[in-house]
C-alpha cells in the first residue's frame, strides 16, 4: 500500500457529504489538504478538524461552472502551491451538483444540461487536465473522478449524461498514462444519504470509506478503473487496497 502521508491532495466539493469523508479519511493518513467549496465558511470547520490531524490544510473558495470561474480558482490553487513550496500530487473531483428530477423527462430544459455539463463534466475533466502534466513532469499522480451509478432513469438525464461523458475522459484517457506512475480512476460512491442523494438513499455517508479514499493508495496497475466505494464498506484500507488490487 502506498503511503501518501506528507503528499498534497486537492479535494473539491470537500465540505460535507463524499468529500468531507475523504478528507476526514486522507487527513488520519497525513495527507495536507486544499480543501475546496463554494464559500470559505463552509470549509472551515473541516479545515480545523484536519490540522487537528497534525497535517497542514488550505481552504479555497470557488464556483466551477464557468471558465472564468475554474481558470481563477486554478490560478489559486498554482499560487498557493508555489508559496508553500509544494505540488499537488493527488486530486480528488469530488464537486458535483444534480438538477430536478423531471417527470416529463422530455420537458428537460437546455439550461439545466449546460449546468450539468459545465460542473459534472468539463470543470473535472479541466481539473485533471490542468494537473496531469505537472504529475508526469514529477513521476507521481493519483486523479479520481467522482461518477455515478445511475441508470434508466431519463428523468435525470441531464446529470446521467454529464457523468456519462466524464467516464469516457477517464476511459479513453487512462491508457496514455500506463507506466508513468501516475492513475486516473472513477470512484462511484453509491447511493448515499447526503445533501445530493437524499434522505431516502439506502447507504449512510460513512460507509463510502475506505472505497472513496482506496485508489490513491493503489498501486499503478490501478487505472481507468470503475471502483465502486460499496464494495468495500466495513473493510481496513490496508484490506481494501489488498482487495482492490488483488
């Protein structure tokens, strides 16, 4: 299993739900944090219970459903890696958002697939983009995107097919990365009881660990993979990584 303490993740979408247990799971490992959300205030408490940890963390606000927004937030991210001397080696896409679900599924608004499209798949998709290169420069990545199981349910189209377009980035792209050390993976949570999957989801938040966390310690033989964080649930990392990658 590799160790990733004293390495820095980027988490987005990091302050509740998946992505507030990843950071949770990844401080516990040693792992210094950029903690990203849409407002500072909702990071900071997080912020503190990881430096609880003994690691360091920074918290980062920004929207990511425009250009201008993701190029600023990015920018951010660069500046603050180069003050504190440091690179991101890991990142977790976490941020996501759904739209209404619509009965009449054919009724579904242009605008809400631009919206999906920008944040469920373009902002991820430039994330990892934006990274990938300086991974390689550095012979050492992990990059897992957050998708999303969901099926036969045309009433969520707009979000269906914006996560269906970023698992064919991460299909098509991960062969180019064989034998650099460097992995892109997709993590699908499962069903959970969270802002975004509702009350009436069968899985709590916490059973998304280790699974969510397990592909930033594979090895690199882990690539463009579909891990499914339930398939985990209730395991050690050490055995989920043994599980993984067995």
């Amino acid at each position: 299993m590799n160790s990733i303490k004293g390495k820095w993740v980027l988490i987005t979408g990091a302050a509740r739900g998946v992505g507030r247990q990843i950071a949770l799971a990844l401080a516990k490992q040693g792992a210094n944090l950029i903690l990203h959300s849409r407002d500072l205030k909702h990071t900071e408490g997080l912020e503190e219970e990881v430096k609880a940890s003994g690691v360091l963390a920074f918290s980062i606000a920004a929207e990511l459903g425009s250009d201008a927004a993701r190029k600023k937030f990015l920018a951010e991210v660069d500046k603050k890696a180069a003050e504190q001397n440091f690179q991101i080696e890991i990142v977790f896409n976490n941020a996501g958002l759904q739209t209404p679900y619509h009965e009449n599924w054919w009724e579904l608004p242009e605008s809400e697939y631009l919206t999906n499209f920008q944040v469920n798949a373009i902002a991820p998709i430039l994330i990892s983009c934006h990274f990938l290169p300086k991974m390689l420069k550095n012979g050492f990545g992990r990059v897992i995107c957050t998708t999303s199981g969901i099926a036969e349910q045309p009433e969520q189209m707009a979000y269906a097919a914006a996560k269906a377009a970023l698992d064919k980035f991460v299909k098509d792209t991960s062969p180019k990365l064989k034998g650099t050390n460097i992995t892109l993976n997709l993590l699908d949570p499962g069903w959970l009881r969270t802002d975004l999957g509702g009350p009436n989801a069968p899985n709590s938040v916490e059973t998304a660990i280790p699974g969510a966390v397990v592909a930033a310690f594979a090895s690199d033989a882990i690539n463009g993979k579909w891990i499914s964080a339930q398939d985990f649930s209730g395991l050690t990392l050490e055995n989920a990584v043994a599980k993984l990658e067995g």
